[in-house]
C-alpha cells in the first residue's frame, strides 16, 4: 500500500473535494512553516499514498462511528502504523471521541476550537503528543 520512505507529507484524506479544498487552504501556511508538504487524496485512493508524517481525515457530515470511517482509520493505521492520524470534526460526542481513542487515532480536534488553537493541537502532535478535548467540549449524547 505504501509508496516510498519519505515523512514530510500532511495527507488530507476525504472524499469531499471542497472540504478537502478547505482544509487544505487552512492548514498550508502551518505546513510550510513546519517544512511539510501537503497532499490531499480521496479515501478510494489511498494505495497510492506515500508514508505520511501525518494524516488528517475530516469526518464533518459522517460519525466516526460509522463502519465505512472506521474501517478507513484501520487500513490507513496498518499501512501506517507509526502516522498520527487526526480526526478534524463537527462532532464531539464522548461515544465519537472514545471510538476515535479506540481505533488508535492520536488527535480529536471539534470545530468549535479556535483556529489558532486547533494549529497549536497539530503541532503537539506532530511532535509526538495526543490532542482529545476536554469533557466541557464535549456534547452531551442525544437522549430519545
């Protein structure tokens, strides 16, 4: 599945060509001042993707719970088992944030976060770190 050796991609993975676009326009300047190069891709084609230093997967309209997201963290966890994979969401259920945990991703950052902040959380990731919110951040579950 995997490419070549080389660890300075940030690889978007989704399969929303605007999201992609989106995210991609945020997080260039942080990548160019980490010395990263930013590569985005849809979740069909991730054979094709080179080691990544890290992988961001944008789950906005979808849960993390859902088979297909889940599945998508585990493949891309086996290719590339030592990559933080970040999860950047709309969506900060304690069940949402517990799967993510348990899939073995190193970073949830919620869209409510501030931008600068949400950067701060890839950095300390980046360097090793893991990045979930706080249970304030959390939504509470729907009951019903």
């Amino acid at each position: 599945m995997v490419k070549t050796n080389i660890q300075t991609h940030v690889i978007i993975v989704d399969g929303m060509q605007l999201r992609r676009a989106q995210i991609a326009a945020f997080l260039l300047p942080w990548c160019v001042q980490h010395g990263l190069n930013l590569q985005t891709v849809e979740p069909e084609k991730i054979d094709a993707l080179e080691v990544a230093r890290m992988i961001v997967l944008p789950f906005s309209a979808n849960y993390l719970t859902s088979a297909e997201r889940l599945r998508l963290i585990r493949e891309l966890r086996q290719a590339m088992p030592q990559t933080p994979i970040v999860i950047l969401t709309d969506h900060s259920s304690q069940e949402e944030i517990v799967a993510a945990l348990e899939a073995g991703v190193m970073g949830y950052i919620p869209g409510s976060i501030e931008p600068h902040l949400a950067l701060d959380a890839l950095t300390f990731i980046l360097e090793g770190g893991h990045y979930f919110p706080t249970p304030p951040a959390v939504e509470k579950p729907a009951s019903g």
